[in-house]
C-alpha cells in the first residue's frame, strides 16, 4: 500500500506542478510569447530546483518499477506528467531570451532538460518491455541507454553551472 500512496503523491505534486505551468498557455497571448525574466540567475536557480524534484520523483518510481513494486502502466502515467513538466519547462527557457552573458549557461541546461525528457521516454521503452515479459540482452541494452542518458544530462547541468556568469 505504502507504493501506491507514494505513486498516488507523486502523481499529485507533479500533477500540481504541471497545471502551474500550463496557467501560462490558458492566458489569451499575443502572436509571439515571451516569458519575461529579469533576474536570470533566480530563474535558472528554479528550474534548477523543479528539475531536482522531478528527478528525484522519476528515479524512486524508475526503482520502484524495476523492483516490480509499481506497474508499468503506472509508471508510464507518472512518466507522461513528468515529461509534460519537463516539456513546459524547456518551452519557458526557449521563450525567457536571456542576455548574452546567460545564454551558454541557459543553452546547457535546456540540453540537460531535453536529456531528461529522453530519459523518461527510454525508462517507458523498459516500462514497455517489461510489460511484455522481456528478459535478458534486450533489457540491459535498454538500461545502458537509460543510464548513459542520465550522464548526459546530469552534464549538461554541470556544463550550466561552470557557464554562469561571476
């Protein structure tokens, strides 16, 4: 039970979260959007900040699907609201048009998000065959995609904070 309370939490806050940033696109816009950001440090810092929750949120249900303590049906549900975050996440920095002092720094860490969405999208692939009942070659195959992934990623994030600005 405890598992299902913990998917059903998680499904809440990422739920939550994901309706926050959707407020933007039920606000009638203009032809082009802009999301407008004065202190680019504090913005990068918040994406920064969701970004570690949804990965510490995707990497307890990713074990919690490997360990069969969760379906992958209900991890693909989990996954989907993630990487709809993730996606309203990546929209926001394309349209935040930082100063060129950010830019590299902001260009990484979109790269990072962007990893991370495929991060997602390849634990549903192993959501997916498990399903199935695939066994062996082919799910290590795909686990040493999902980890090689999550190593690009957590580089870009890296390369972002080496390229902020003093």
């Amino acid at each position: 039970m405890a598992s299902k309370k913990g998917i059903a939490a998680t499904a809440i806050i990422l739920a939550a979260i994901t309706g926050a940033s959707f407020l933007l696109w039920l606000v009638p816009q203009e032809d082009e959007t802009t999301f407008i950001v004065t202190d680019y440090e504090n913005y990068l810092d918040g994406v920064k900040n969701i970004h570690e929750v949804l990965q510490e949120s995707m990497e307890i249900e990713y074990q919690n699907l490997r360990n069969g303590e969760i379906t992958p049906q209900e991890y693909i549900v989990v996954a989907d609201v993630t990487s709809s975050q993730v996606t309203s996440q990546i929209s926001e920095f394309i349209t935040s048009k930082p100063p060129e002092v950010w830019q590299d720094s902001y260009i990484s860490y979109m790269e990072a998000l962007k990893k991370f969405n495929s991060y997602i999208g390849e634990t549903k692939v192993l959501a997916n065959l498990i399903e199935k009942g695939s066994t062996g070659v082919e799910l290590e195959q795909v686990i040493e995609k999902i980890e090689s992934i999550k190593k690009e990623s957590l580089e870009y994030a890296r390369n972002s904070e080496e390229q902020r600005p003093n």
